[in-house]
C-alpha cells in the first residue's frame, strides 16, 4: 500500500499532479444542500455546474479504459424531485463522458418515516461512465452461484429448450435454456441490494463497504489504483484494501481525513505515518496551508 494516499485539499487542485493514473473513481459527492457544517451547502440548481468544474481533474486523472462510477440520489425541493442529478449525466455527456450503464443500489433496510406524497426513499443511483465505449470489466469477479433452481430445471430438456425461445410479444428478445447446462455461475444484475451503514463513523452519509468493492471488482484490474476524490470517511480505501489495490483519497475537510486514516488502521489492518507532503508527487506550488497529505 506505499502508493496509497490520503490528501486533504480541493480534488480540482490536487489532481492536476495526476495524469492517466487510474483505473476507477468511484465516489459519493456531497449531497445537494448538504449541511454547512458538513460541507459548504450546494443549491439544487447549482449542483451540476459545481459538478462538472471537476470535469477536466476527473477526465486527465483516468486511464484511457478506466471507469467513473457516481453514488448520487436526487432531492425532493418544494414537494417535487429536482432533477440536478440527470442534469449533471448530461452535462458529462456533453463533456465527452460515455454512460454505459445505470446501476440501481438497493437498501435493504431503508429509514422509516411518513411522508404526505411519498414512500420510504429505498434506492440510489449509481451511474458508470466512461472516457471509452468499451471499458474494462471483469465479469468473472462478480459472477454469483447459478442457484439450485438449476438442478432441476436443466435435468430434463424439452425440445423448446434446446433451440432459442423468442419472447411472446415479438418484442426480440429470446433465451435458449440448454446454454445454461453445467453453468455453475451466473452475472448478477444491474441492482445491488447492500444495506445501509449503521452508524454515520464521523460523517453524515456513509455508504455502504459492499457499494464501492462492487465496483473495484467489476471494473478494475490485478494492479488497479482507486480514486474518491470526496473521500470523506474512507470507505473507498477501506474497500480498495481489502480488495489489495491501491487508492488515493482526497477531501477538503481535514477532520474527515483523520477520520479516514483512524478507520483504514482499524478495518484493513494498513499502518499508516502521517508525513510531509512529497514533493515528488504533488508539484510545488500546489503544496499551500490548504493541503496536507498522509501517506499509507
């Protein structure tokens, strides 16, 4: 882990030291309207314009096959949904940003409450976007046990069975059951049931361990290096430990840094030193009273 780090300063800032040199960023931005306490308060109808100044930073710090992965759930303001998040995939996309695919997380124990209009908020967005079509995946790191449905419904293969089976409703699509025969594994879908944490750990809204693994399995390589670029309480790094990759967090709140380093020492068994920023990494005139790094 001597590559991994945690950098308090402004991502825009601090990735400028970082050309092509990861294979995932996957975060979760500060909410819209967070709390000020917490993070400065971003207006609904400012959020994807303040999203995208992190544009050119998250653009050059990626591989040319990496992936971007946003944990992101819209707000409900004045009674309705705004839509800043779709606002934001859209401005990506005009950026040169590709949307491969909308992940579902689902929260298997969403909070309880009554609202007049709606129901218990039970997902989130994860959006995976890509400078590149065809990014790379690893579909064999996430493939789960077929199930065993699959004993009995493959013992005895009927003639329909043994040929491709076009939908009912001519809508195209179609399944030919004998391509199942001896699979032990399948691919799971596009939702990720993982539940919420159940305690905040020094922050307000700490995802899941199981959310970022997820895609640090699917979406990285044997030698991959990890980026969340709001880092916040490390659950980036907690989960790229565990996976053996390196990472890099950076955030502008110092006391959450702390906080990360405190928890990688204790949940993924990595010692860590905090050290004079290296001059090697992070240019000169970007080392200011406004960052500081801890090196893993």
């Amino acid at each position: 882990m001597k590559d991994s780090l945690i950098i308090y300063g402004d991502s825009r800032e601090v990735l400028k030291s970082f050309r092509s040199e990861f294979d995932l960023i996957v975060t979760s931005p500060p909410y819209a309207d967070a709390r000020k306490k917490h993070y400065d308060s971003i207006h609904p109808d400012e959020f994807a314009n303040w999203f995208i100044s992190f544009h050119d930073a998250f653009y050059d710090a990626l591989k040319p096959n990496g992936s971007l992965v946003i944990n992101i759930k819209d707000k409900v303001v004045n009674g309705t949904r705004h839509r800043f998040v779709w606002e934001t995939i859209r401005l990506l996309e005009d950026k040169g940003w590709y949307s491969i695919e909308d992940y579902i997380w689902h929260k298997t124990n969403p909070m309880p409450g009554y609202w007049p209009t709606r129901l218990r908020d039970g997902w989130e967005y994860c959006f995976h976007l890509s400078k590149t079509k065809r990014p790379y995946i690893n579909f064999d790191a996430v493939r789960r046990p077929i199930g065993d449905w699959a004993a009995s419904r493959l013992a005895n293969l009927s003639v329909t069975d043994r040929a491709r089976h076009n939908s009912v409703n001519a809508s195209g699509f179609g399944r030919d059951i004998s391509k199942w025969v001896k699979k032990e594994s399948v691919l799971p879908s596009n939702v990720i049931s993982v539940p919420l944490v159940g305690k905040n750990m020094g922050h307000p809204a700490v995802f899941p361990l199981g959310l970022p693994k997820f895609f640090i399995k699917l979406l990285t390589p044997e030698n991959a290096r990890i980026l969340d670029p709001f880092g916040g309480s490390g659950t980036t790094g907690v989960a790229a430990a565990q996976e053996n990759k390196q990472f890099v967090l950076i955030d502008n709140n110092l006391g959450y840094c702390r906080q990360a380093k405190i928890r990688l020492e204790k949940e993924s068994n990595v010692s860590l030193d905090i050290t004079q920023l290296d001059k090697r990494i992070v240019p000169k005139e970007l080392i200011n009273s406004e960052m500081t790094l801890f090196n893993l």
